[in-house]
C-alpha cells in the first residue's frame, strides 16, 4: 500500500534546451553542475545578476543525447528563454518554450513514484518526485495516487522549508544563499566560473549569508507575501508564503537571535511567529534548542 499525493503544478512551465553543446551552454550559465547530469537525473539550479542575484530559478532535468528541460515557473519563463537566447550566441543549441507539458509533483510515503519517466525532486528527499509529461496525461490521475490541488503541494514544500522564485520571493531579489540553494544542492562551489559566481563564492568563503529562508510556525493570520517583520521595533525579514499554520520568512538571523534572547516577540502584521531551523540546514543556528532543527 501506498499513500502518494499528486498535483499538477500549474505555475510550473518547461523550456528545453537541445544540441551537441547544451551542457556546455548550460555549464557555463548556471549555479550548479549540469555536465555530470546522467539522462533521467536532474538538479536544482539559478541564473544569476552579475551581482549575484537570482534571475531565474529552476530544475535541470537531463533527457540524454544532449536535451535538457528546465522545469521553472510559468510567469518567467518567457523571459528565461529570452535572456538564454541572448547568452547563446554561436552555440549549437536550440531554445523552445514547451506550452504543451505539463510539471506533475508526487509525495508520500510510497518507495516508487508510478509514473514512468518521474525523477527525485533534486532539492530534498522529502519532496518526492517530479515528471514532465504531455498535457494530456495530467489530466489523469496517476495509479495509486490521491489527486489534490497545486495548494497541497506547496503547503507541503513550505511545512518543509523550501522557498521558490516567484512563491517567496521575486527575481532580482535574493542571493542563492538567502534562497538556501547552497544548501539544496543548488550552487557547486568546484565547477567553473558562471554568471555572479564571484560574489556566491566569496559569500561562501567569507560567510557573510546573514539573511536565510526559513520555516516559521504563525500564530494568528497568515501575513501577505512581502509584509515586513518586526522584533522588538526593529526590522529583522520578510514573510514568504504560509500555509495551514507554517510559512517561510527571510530573515536576518543574528537581528532574530538577539530579539528572542532579549525577550522580544517576532511579530507579522498581526501574527506572531516562531522560526525553526529544517532538519536538512547546516547554516549555523542563533537561536536556542526550543526553535532548533525538528
């Protein structure tokens, strides 16, 4: 028996990128490591700002015989095969929109996803598995599954504490860091040079990521994405998404650290909230043991 969750995410679209040079193309673009993709596998993934911000975000997904997808959000993916197409130059390389497939995402309990051609979601174990199909076959429910809305998911990913370009945050905003893709499996700090990677690598080196991603439990109504957070008159972050009681804020951790030790409540609009640090962070923690790692 199994108990797998699926949702077509109708916020995710898919561009794809084929040639005999789409992963050096893609190498020398993004965050993290594509060339050591094998077909079916697939990993998260930003393309930045000179300055080191994310642009884009989304997952590589490699096809093998030099085809990837990119499974990213709808409301940029014009605009991400756009700017690709201004990187391309030279290379032999094609670039296409896919308004015809469909980003299904499968959780639960279940060891095997039961639909073919599903890849572990590369950022966390617990998220389960993604596909790329046709349109036409997410209309129906995959064998075994309970069918829930794109909701479910995202309250699922955000009780887990993984933010998303577009949920949480907007393009142009955030550095990989304070995204938490250096902890996703998101940047390789070992590949070659990409676009901004010299400020990534020196935040890395220097450990200057002072602002993070992270869940939070909230104790009254859920704050709009974007409303400011306060601790003791002073502004620590920003909310991110909530859902069902959970949320995730960006927040300046030290300013966080020193507000609980001083007593002050760290407050959103009208809720008052309590940080975690996920099970999966290895960022260093401020806090105390009663909003450490669950």
């Amino acid at each position: 028996m199994t108990n797998l969750k699926a949702a077509r995410l109708q916020g995710r679209a898919v561009i794809e990128i084929a040639g005999a040079e789409a992963a050096d193309f893609l190498q020398g673009l993004v965050t993290s490591d594509v060339e050591s993709l094998g077909a079916g596998t697939a990993r998260n993934a930003a393309l930045l700002t000179p300055q080191g911000k994310i642009l884009f975000e989304f997952i590589v997904l490699a096809k093998g015989d030099g085809r990837f997808l990119l499974d990213c959000p709808r409301e940029t993916a014009a605009e991400l095969a756009k700017r690709l197409t201004f990187y391309r130059l030279r290379a032999k390389i094609d670039i296409n929109e896919r308004p015809d497939d469909a980003v299904i995402a499968i959780w639960g309990d279940g060891q095997t996803p039961p639909v073919d051609g599903a890849f572990a979601d590369p950022r966390l174990t617990e998220l389960g598995w993604r596909a790329i199909v046709p349109g036409f076959e997410a209309e129906t429910v995959p064998a075994g599954c309970e069918a829930v809305d794109e909701a479910a998911y995202h309250a699922h990913r955000i009780a887990l504490g993984v933010a998303e370009l577009g949920s949480d945050y907007d393009s142009g905003a955030v550095f990989p860091h304070e995204a938490d893709l250096d902890q996703l499996g998101g940047v390789d700090f070992s590949k070659g040079c990409y676009v901004g990677q010299e400020v990534v690598s020196r935040m890395q080196h220097r450990g200057t990521a002072r602002s993070r991603f992270v869940p939070v439990t909230i104790n009254g109504a859920v704050p709009a994405v974007g409303t400011g957070i306060e601790a003791g008159g002073k502004a620590v972050g920003t909310m991110g998404s909530g859902a069902d009681g959970h949320g995730l804020a960006l927040l300046r951790l030290d300013r966080v650290g020193a507000a609980v030790e001083a007593g002050n409540a760290i407050t959103s609009g009208d809720a008052t909230l309590t940080p975690k640090k996920p099970g999966w962070a290895k960022f260093e923690w401020p806090l105390d043991d009663a909003t450490g790692a669950e």
